[in-house]
C-alpha cells in the first residue's frame, strides 16, 4: 500500500466520512480495511465503524482479505460513462480530485484521447 493510496482515502474519509466499516476477525484483527485504518489514523480519527467476520473460518478469512482487493481489479470502467459522471460533478464545482483519478487519467477522460493516445492504439 503506497502513501499516495492512503492520501486518497483519507481524503475520501475527510470529505464523505466513514461510509465502509473496517472488518475484523474475532481477535480484533483487522480482515479488510488497512487502508482506511491507516488513512484515519493520519487524520487522528480516534474511532472508526467496525463489522466482524466471527462466521467466518480463519481459511475463509484470507481468501475474504484477498478477495476483498483482487476483485476490485477485476472491476474496470465504461469510459463513457465515467466521464459523464465526473462531467457532472464538475459542473457541481466539487474537487474531481476527491475521487482519486490523477489530472491526466481525468483529462483523457473529459477531453478524449490525446493524438498520442490515438497513435499508441493504432
């Protein structure tokens, strides 16, 4: 987990809050949520919501901790519709910087490819 991905979130947790619990198992370890944990604490939150996996079995709680992030990957987007998403919070005038997308990813995005771009793919 890099610093910058620990900016991001505790900017998210600054601007929305704690919208997804942090997961623990039945020692108070945390399954999923390092990120968020390590992104509260640098903004000196002194609690945050907790869920527990005590259902689960410890084998079940590392595939659930690697499954947790590997499925995101998988997720992907739909360029057209994520630019009229952030085209729309744009003209909202809040920060497109709080959705972790870098100036450049959100250029392409709102701007179409560049010539570059073009010339890469063909």
């Amino acid at each position: 987990m890099s610093e910058t991905c620990v900016d991001d979130v505790a900017s998210s947790l600054h601007e929305f809050g704690w919208k997804q619990p942090l997961v623990l198992d039945r020692d108070n370890v945390i399954v999923v949520g390092h990120t968020r944990y390590k992104a509260a604490k640098k903004l000196g939150m002194k609690t945050a919501p907790c869920i527990y996996a005590d259902d689960l079995s410890p084998a079940q709680i590392k595939a659930y901790r690697l499954a947790d992030n590997k499925v995101g990957e998988k997720a992907g987007w739909d360029r057209q519709l994520l630019a009229v998403e952030l085209e729309s919070i744009r003209e909202e005038d809040l920060d497109l910087t709080i959705t972790g997308f870098s100036e450049e990813e959100m250029a392409g995005l709102l701007h179409g490819p560049s010539e570059e771009d073009i010339d890469a793919f063909f």
